[in-house]
C-alpha cells in the first residue's frame, strides 16, 4: 500500500464505525453526513479488499479482517493525536464518556468514591455503569467490540482474550465470608458447616438463575446444595433481607463488612475451604494508549488503595 496516496482519514473513519457499529450514529460521531461516512467505508473496503462491516440487523458487524484491524488503527491513531493534538490530558475540562462493567457491590464501595474525585477533578467526565452479566465473566466481546471501555471484577474464568487484546491491572484479593442477622436465634457467635447446610439462604445470582460460585464449590466437596429461599440480583439487596429475617447469604468479605453496621449483620468465616476473589480492572489494548481512559483507570486504582484494599496476589 502506499501510503502517498492513501487518505489517512480513513483510519479516523473506520475506528468510529468499530466503535458504534453503525452507519448513522458513526458518521454523527464524526460530525459528518451518513452518505460521506458510507463513502469512507466503500473506499476502505477497496483498499483493504474486505467487506470490514457487514450489515445484522440495525448495526453493522465487523469481519475477521475488521477485528484484526481494530488494534493496532487504534493506537496508531492514539499516537497521532498524542504526537500533534493532546500532549497533555486536562481532566478538567475532559467531557468523554466512560462505560464500566461491575456488580452493585462494587458500584457503592469503589465507583462511589471515583466518582466523588471526578466530580471535583473531571466535573465533565460521565460514568456509565452497566450490570455484569456474569458475575465471574469477563465480559470479552463486549470489550472488544467498543460496547464496554471496562470491566471491574473477579474473572477466574476467562479472564484473558485468546488474542492477548485484553489488558488487566490488579487492584485487590478479597475472599467469601457468611452474614446473618445479629439477633439469629440459631446462630450465634459461630457459623459451622452443619449450620451452614441447615439454614436457609438469601443467594445472588448474576444472570438472575443459575449455579453459583457457592454452589460449585459444595458441589465439587460432594457436599449437598444449599437451602434457597430466595434469588434477588443484588449483594446490597441480599444483605438487608438477611438482616431482617433468620436467612444467611454468603458475599465477599468487604461488602459484608461495609454493609454489617447497616443492616445488622454479623459476619461469619465461609465454613468451607474456597478459593481467594481476586478483583482486577480490565480493558481493551486499543484503549491502552488513551490519554483520558490512562486517568481514569489510574483514579480507579488508586480509589482502591485509598479504601484500604489490599493489592491482589495475581
């Protein structure tokens, strides 16, 4: 290819069409009309001889080639900007949007608290939060296709993109504890294995049914299922029930501790061996060179130092 004659605003044009995965919301990204994006994306299709978007639906679906594009366009364009445009990030004037996969968990312990330093530090920077939909699951393809900027979480199970395009800093290990209410009139000082087994559980699940993490781990014991009286989508919601009825949840310990004067809980160490939760903030390697995703990510980490969080083992 030579690069003489080739229209660098291209590149510009295929990375907001990676991003939106539409004609119509990609070309209002680039302030241009539907027709000239449609252009670019024709020219683009001949020099790269590929069809790169292809029509499903009301979106358009990148091919093989388009993925294997989408890094390195990415940082090369990231270069660019960073070589002629914006030397220097300025947060206080920075108005990007920023979509964050969590669980509600750590959406009060740790999001509450970067969010109070944008708002003194980046007062324009927008968070978006969705739910994960696996609590234990790397949300991979939503990363990679542009649909999510990051993730927060523990992903012992997928955590790595086959093709090395995730990027993942450590930020804490935590582990699961049981929480029942400080006046159980079963449960006192001690929670055993027997006791464990014989109460009835609040459990949360993320998609809202299904096997849990507890449950797995009772499973793989040959130990029998625990007793559920209810399902609810959130740890905040499960901790509350517990601490109005004789029910117990199992949670990771920080949440139970932030959540234990609240609700009235008394926590109990997990009665059974389980593995360490090692939470990590993950994204895209396209997104690694970004001047505003490198301060956020740096704010998301240093918020879980200053909660007391201590660094992950992995």
């Amino acid at each position: 290819m030579n690069l003489d004659r080739f229209d660098l605003n291209l590149l510009v044009a295929f990375e907001a069409l990676m991003t939106e995965q539409q004609v119509t919301r990609a070309a209002r990204r680039l302030h241009i009309t539907q027709p000239a994006l449609s252009g670019a994306l024709a020219r683009l299709r001949a020099v790269f001889d590929d069809q790169l978007f292809v029509k499903d639906g009301k979106s358009m679906r990148p091919t093989l080639r388009a993925r294997e594009l989408d890094v390195p366009i990415r940082e090369a364009l990231a270069r660019v900007r960073q070589a002629i445009g914006r030397p220097h990030f300025q947060p206080e004037t920075s108005a990007v949007t920023v979509r964050i996969a969590t669980s509600d968990d750590l959406e009060l312990m740790l999001i509450s608290k970067v969010m109070k330093h944008l708002r003194s530090a980046a007062p324009n920077m927008k968070l978006v939060i969705r739910r994960l939909t696996g609590l234990f699951e790397l949300p991979t393809q939503e990363l990679v296709s542009g649909a999510l900027d990051m993730a927060i979480g523990a992903f012992p199970r997928g955590a790595h993109h086959p093709g090395g395009e995730i990027v993942s800093a450590p930020l804490y290990t935590d582990q699961l504890v049981c929480v029942a209410r400080e006046k159980h009139p079963t449960i006192k000082r001690t929670l055993s294995a027997a006791q464990f087994l014989e109460a009835s559980h609040v459990v949360v699940y993320y998609p809202p049914a299904g096997v849990g993490i507890v449950d797995q781990l009772l499973t793989q014991r040959g130990t029998q299922r625990r007793k559920v009286a209810m399902e609810v989508s959130h740890f905040i919601t499960a901790a509350f029930i517990v601490g109005q009825t004789d029910l117990v949840a199992s949670m990771d310990s920080r949440i139970a501790g932030h959540l234990r004067k609240g609700a009235g809980l008394r926590v109990f160490p997990f009665p059974f061996e389980s593995p360490k939760l090692n939470f990590g903030l993950y994204w895209h390697g396209r997104q690694t060179a970004d001047p505003a995703h490198t301060w956020l990510r740096q704010v998301i980490i240093e918020a879980a130092k200053e909660s007391g969080f201590s660094p992950t083992s992995s």
